[in-house]
C-alpha cells in the first residue's frame, strides 16, 4: 500500500516549506516557477525543509521548531552557495547543495527517498516540552495571580478588554515570526488580539545570541559590529552592493531593481489570494529583457482594472509624509509623496534625465502602484543606458531604499510598524507589512528599533 | 424509502459528491494554470489530485499542544456531511433525486448554516491562534453570506409555490430564475464563495493567516477537509444550477446531462473566482454585505413576490 501510495506520490511536486536567510536573494520566489516544488504556507503541509542561506542565532531556534512542526517523514535541504554552516546547526542529517539548480531535484529526490522509506525520517531536534513550567496552582491554570490570573505553562490566559465597539471582549496576546510565510524572515511581533483586530502591537527585546561576534562582513567588506543596521537585508551579491563601490553598468542595476519589484509583485498578489496570477508576474520577472516594457504595462492595466485588488489595498496602511520623510528615502517614501531617490544624484542618471517615481496617498495601494511604476521605468532606463555606468558615492539607491555602509535599505520600516498595526485587521496587516518590502531581518534590527532609529 | 433504497441513495449521494470533488480539484488546476500562463495539460492535471492525495496520505497525523482532539476529528466529518446532505437535496432529472422532501430548500439552507459549525471547530480544536482567528473569522462573517444565500432561495421558490426542489425546477419551464429574478444567481454566488470559504471570501483559510483553520492539520485530516470543501463547492453549485438555471431542463440532451452541464458552468464560475478576484477584508466584506448584498437580496424576494402576485390573478 505504502509502495503504490509512495508511486503515485512521486507525480506530485516535493512541498518545501522555505525559511530565508541572509543572502538568500530571490532564490525563494525563483523556486515558485518550478513545477516540481511547491513552497507551502504551513510547515504541517511540507515534505521538506528548506533552508536558504544563512541563519544564526534566535533564528536557527526557531527553524529547529519549525523543522519539528513537519510531519514525519520529512527531510532537510539546505542551500549554502558559500559552503557556510554553524556549530549550532540543529539538523544532523541535512542534505546541502550550493547550486540553486540543485534545490529542486534535492528536495524531489529526498521527498521520493522517504517516501519510499530509503531514507529514515529526520529526527525531531528539539526535546518534546511543554514550552515553558507550570506556574498555575488549580488544574486548569487558576490560582497564581488570581483566580483566574494564573499563567499555566507560561502563557498568560486571555484577558478582556473594551473593543471598539464598547464590547468586553477576550484578548489574546500572540507572538508571531520569525518565520511566518506573509512577513519577512527574522520579523518578530508581540500582538494582542481582539478577534482579528490589533489592539498592541510590539517589536520584543532581542535574545542575547553570539551572531554578532561571527565575523560576518558588511557590503563594503568591513567587518560589522554586533547589533549594527548594515547586518540587515543585505545580499553581498547584489549588484547594488557592488554598486557601492565600484561603477556598474546601469543597465544591470535597472534590471536587477526591475526584477525585485516585479518578484515583490508576485508575493504580494499571492498574499492577496491572486497566486496564479501573482506567477505570471515572477514569470515576466525572471525573463525579464531591454523590451519588457510593453508587458509590465500589460500588467499594470490588468493591476488597475482589478477592483478586488484596489478594495484589499485602499487607504490600508497608511504611511503619512511626515513619517515617510523619518525614513532615510526609498519607495515607501516615494508612495507618501517623498521626492527623495539616491539616483538623482548620480551623474550619470542624471544623463539619462531620471526623474523620481512618486506617488501620493502613502496607503499600500500607492505602494504598489510606485512599484509597478518605478519597474516600467527601470526597463526604460536599461534600454536607455546603453553602456553607462553607475558613479559610486557611497550611496546606491536599493530597491528597498538607499543602501550604505551605515544605513540598510529598509532601515526605518520595521520602527514604523508598531504604529502602523496597530488598530488594524490582522489581513490588514499583513497587507500593509508586504506592502513595506522590508526584506530578510536578523535579529539585530530589533536593536534597531529599540535604540529608537526612525521616526 | 425501503432500507435498501436508503442505502443506495447514500452511496449514490457520496458517490456523486466525491466525484464531484474529484472534478472540482481538476478544474481548479486547469484554471489556475491557464492565468499563470503555463501550459495547461488537462489530461496531465488528471492525475495531480490522485497524486497530492497520495502524496498528502503519506504523512504523519501530527497533533498540536492540547488540542480538542475529538472536535477536531469531527470537523471534516462534519463539513463532507453537509455538503453531502445539501447535495442530496439538489435533483439530477425529474425523479432522480436522493433527499426527496416536501422543503429541501430547506433542508439545503439548514445544512449550509450548520457549515459554521464545521469550520469554526476545525480552527477552534488544535488550539493554535491562526487557526483560531480563522474560526473567529468564519463566525464573524457567517450572517452576511447566510442571509442572502437565505433570502434569494426563498424568492427563487416563490414562483413554484412550493419548497420542494423538484416544483422550483418545474416552475422555470417557459423562463428560468436566472432571467426572471436576475439578483438572484449573482446574490447565491457570492454567497456561496463564502460558504465554501473560496477565493476572495476564502477569509478563514486565508494566506494572511498561512492557512488559517487548516493550518495545522496533516495527513488523511488534511485530505478529507480539502475533500469536503470541494464537495460544498460542488452542492452549493448543484442547487444553483437547479434553482436558478432550470435544472434539468433543456433540449435535446439527456435531463441528468443538462443538471450536469450547468452544474459544471457555475463550479468553473465559483472556481475561476478564485484565480481572479483578490480576498476580501473581512470587515469590508461584512459591511459590503449588511449595506449592499442583504438590501439586494430582499429587492429580490420583493420582486418575486410581486411577479408571484401578478401570476396568481
């Protein structure tokens, strides 16, 4: 029964549940156009594990929970382009490939081999235990606090509170990430929930881990110290990072930023429940040309005659001036009507006569608008450019905003977000933080906000 | 009915609906791949439910920390028993017809409010909090497709007198519901996205949740519970097509044919909403309905009273 269920199993695509590290890139939306994996929302419905790039501290805790959530069997992948790993690698039996054209036939090949039971199941790499003692004193957590304020395995009962319809209702308060598919990687939220609405909404405190002390290096090549910004949302291979301090071709970095707010596209019209759709534009993405123009148009039209679409999107998270003009650029910013864009200042886009891509409203709509936009745009000035490179100042304009040594180009979003959640939906928001793009966050960035960095 | 035809009637019913499902997982993938742009390969899609299925069998049942563990195996038996109660009430030619009963407009709208019930355990029980807020979600929502999905049935079974099935079908002979009550076929669809937790009204299940009710839930429980949704999808578009669409009336064809093909246009309908239309917020969802979709569906029922009225003099 196994054999024939394990034969018939081997046509369908091997489900991964993908977790993002430092330096993944966009190896995780390039998957999604392999018809022979699935990236899952839920690692209840994965076969296997998938890790991108680089995870250390908290993170690697957190995958070994997620790693324990799949249901056996069930195996490891690792892509490790740098051949990096850690002495605090969870996973004993991992299968690690450094070609991304090896991701998909591993993950196949290892769903296959335990499904025909040639492979043993990966053992859990946690012990299985309650996650934190008892502290109630009855058997139902009663006592402690109160009668009912007792904290039974760590966790505080629900509470009530005035909703906002002057009701009573339950709160319950729920740590979401650092690998919750919709959010970025690394992004940890404390929320307290009424129903789906956010009542509070906070960024906690980073655990003390020794990823700091890795010796990692920034995009310059300078070591980084620990909790410094520039250790978030980096790729060293991106051509932006290379664009920091020596010229590229313009034509590349214009691709290349066409390429990512077309990739961001395509999650955010898979987050919107437009999957299907949403592969079409990872499709127009990763073959993406000098003459795509006329097919991001294609799209656009498609995107604005969308009315489901504009009603998700809508004076949904909005990001005021005020506070876009506390975020050092980039297009979030540019939705609120903030002109500012590294690129102006370059010489040599200057030649090109660019004109900054800018939207007003600063709501997520707007935020998908700019970038659509800001894509079309980017094709038209790779054609343009011709053999025209990048003049390097220090300061390159990221698709997710200006990138230097001291500043990430998402540096001041995750800051905004307590703020912005607040009061919302829970698709609401989830909305508006796919909307922000903030890209893969190690722990650091909570320093970040914590030291009180942005508006 | 003899002990035998129940039992005839009950294998046909699950028959029918596990077929049905079986159709509908096919049609969603030929969908969604033809709005991805990949090449489509109907034939190919065949296989691809058998091989989740088997794939998705494969696994291990995991549990969570304290679920409910007896609510939480009742929910997809539950759900596949609606959907199977509400399918039977929907006729497949003049006789063909499992739940025979004087009011199975009834019985169908009973059966589809009890969905609630099914979907809110299947995201209470793992006590997890997405799958709880999914739970939260279906209850918040559930007045605002129930009671168009409510209202548009009753006028659609004005003109028949009757609230039987079979008369509401009888009565379309010289002009179907669709053309005579236009609110309504538009009014049932919409709520019946979210009845079946589907595409822009899958706001349960949604990805803003990573699945939400079902996100916890593996193995033959993941099977079941995707089973018995199609098979909401396939009942809510069978009593659809035989309210609003004539049933098995038609020309030429083979009554069962007809009931069929029709049930097959509204399953594309209800499915290729999925690949199109983007979700709902919740909210907005639910005002939309209170001050749109429910003020709609009581025009509807007023104007087929009315139409009733007239008739009778």
């Amino acid at each position: 029964m196994t054999s024939t269920l394990a034969r018939l199993a081997s046509g369908a695509p091997s489900r991964c549940f993908a977790l993002a590290g430092a330096g993944a890139g966009d190896v995780g939306p390039w998957l999604r156009l392999d018809p022979s994996v699935a990236i899952v929302d839920s690692p209840r419905a994965a076969d296997v594990l998938l890790v991108l790039g680089r995870l250390e501290g908290e993170m690697l805790h957190a995958a070994a929970a997620v790693h324990d959530a799949i249901p056996p069997p069930r195996g490891v992948v690792v892509w490790s382009p740098d051949g990096w790993s850690s002495r605090r690698w969870p996973f004993v039996d991992a299968v690690t490939v450094r070609d991304a054209s090896e991701i998909a036939p591993a993950c196949r090949r290892l769903r296959d081999d335990l499904f025909r039971r040639r492979l043993a199941s990966s053992p859990d790499a946690l012990p299985d235990l309650d996650p934190a003692p008892w502290r109630g004193v009855g058997p139902f957590g009663q006592g402690g606090a109160g009668m009912t304020g007792g904290v039974p395995y760590g966790r505080p009962l629900a509470g009530r509170a005035d909703d906002r319809d002057g009701l009573r209702l339950d709160q319950i308060l729920v740590r979401v990430g650092p690998f919750l598919p919709p959010f970025p990687p690394g992004l940890l939220l404390d929320v307290r929930l009424q129903g789906d609405v956010i009542q509070e909404a906070t960024i906690p405190a980073p655990i003390a881990d020794d990823a700091g002390a890795s010796g990692r290096e920034g995009p310059s090549g300078a070591p980084v110290p620990h909790g410094h910004p520039a250790r978030l949302a980096v790729a060293a291979d991106s051509p932006f990072t290379t664009a920091l301090t020596r010229p590229v071709p313009i034509a590349e970095l214009e691709l290349a930023r066409a390429r990512h707010h077309l990739a961001w596209l395509a999650e955010a019209l898979r987050v919107s429940g437009l999957e299907a759709y949403g592969l079409r534009a990872l499709k127009l993405a990763f073959g993406l040309d000098l003459e795509s123009a006329e097919s991001i148009d294609a799209l656009d039209r498609w995107l604005r005659r969308n009315v489901s679409l504009r009603w998700g999107t809508n004076r949904v998270g909005v990001v005021t001036r005020a506070q876009a003009e506390g975020l050092p650029g980039g297009p979030v910013a540019r939705a609120s009507g903030d002109d500012r864009d590294a690129r102006s200042l370059d010489p040599a886009y200057q030649r090109l006569g660019f004109e900054p891509v800018v939207r007003g409203g600063g709501d997520a709509l707007a935020r998908w608008r700019l970038r659509v936009a800001e894509a079309r745009q980017s094709v038209q000035l790779a054609k343009r450019s011709r053999t025209s490179e990048s003049t390097p100042s220090g300061v390159i304009e990221d698709p997710r905003g200006p990138l230097s040594d001291d500043v990430p180009p998402s540096a001041g979003l995750v800051a905004l977000l307590p703020a912005l959640l607040v009061g919302m939906e829970w698709g609401d928001a989830v909305t508006t933080v796919v909307s922000l793009d903030i890209g893969v966050i190690d722990p650091a960035v909570r320093e970040v906000t914590s030291e009180g960095t942005g508006p | 009915m003899s002990a035998l035809g129940v039992i005839v009637a009950v294998v046909s019913v699950a028959a029918a609906a596990a077929f049905g499902a079986y159709i509908a997982a096919w049609v969603d993938i030929v969908l969604a791949r033809a709005v991805a742009g990949v090449p489509v390969r109907p034939l190919d899609a065949l296989i691809a439910p058998v091989s989740w299925g088997a794939a998705v069998a494969l696994k291990a049942r995991t549990t969570t920390e304290r679920p409910d563990g007896e609510t939480w195996a009742l929910a997809p038996a539950l759900l596949a028993a609606l959907a199977a109660v509400g399918l039977a009430a929907a006729p497949l030619a003049p006789g063909l017809l499992a739940a025979d009963v004087a009011s199975g407009i009834v019985l169908f709208g009973a059966a589809m409010a009890l969905v609630v019930v099914a979907v809110f355990l299947q995201g209470w029980s793992p006590n997890s909090p997405l799958p709880m807020i999914g739970g939260y979600r279906f209850i918040a929502e559930g007045l605002s497709y129930e009671i168009p999905l409510a209202v548009v049935l009753i006028a659609a079974a004005l003109p028949a007198r009757s609230l039987a099935i079979a008369p509401i079908v009888v009565s379309q002979e010289n002009l179907w519901n669709v053309i005579r009550q236009p609110l309504g076929l538009p009014l049932y669809l919409m709520a019946a996205l979210g009845l079946a937790f589907w595409g822009p009204l899958a706001l349960p299940e949604g990805v803003d949740l990573a699945g939400g009710s079902s996100l916890e839930i593996s193995g033959v429980s993941r099977i079941l519970w995707r089973v018995a949704q199609l098979m909401v999808l396939v009942a809510v578009s069978a009593m659809g097509a035989a309210v609003f669409l004539g049933g098995w009336l038609g020309p030429l064809l083979p009554g069962a044919a007809w009931m069929i093909a029709k049930t097959l246009v509204l399953l594309v309908l209800l499915i290729g909403a999925r690949h199109l239309v983007a979700r709902v917020p919740t909210e907005r969802y639910v005002i939309a309905s209170w001050a749109i979709l429910i003020p709609l569906s009581l025009l509807d029922v007023f104007i087929a009273g009315i139409q009733a009225l007239v008739a009778a003099r």
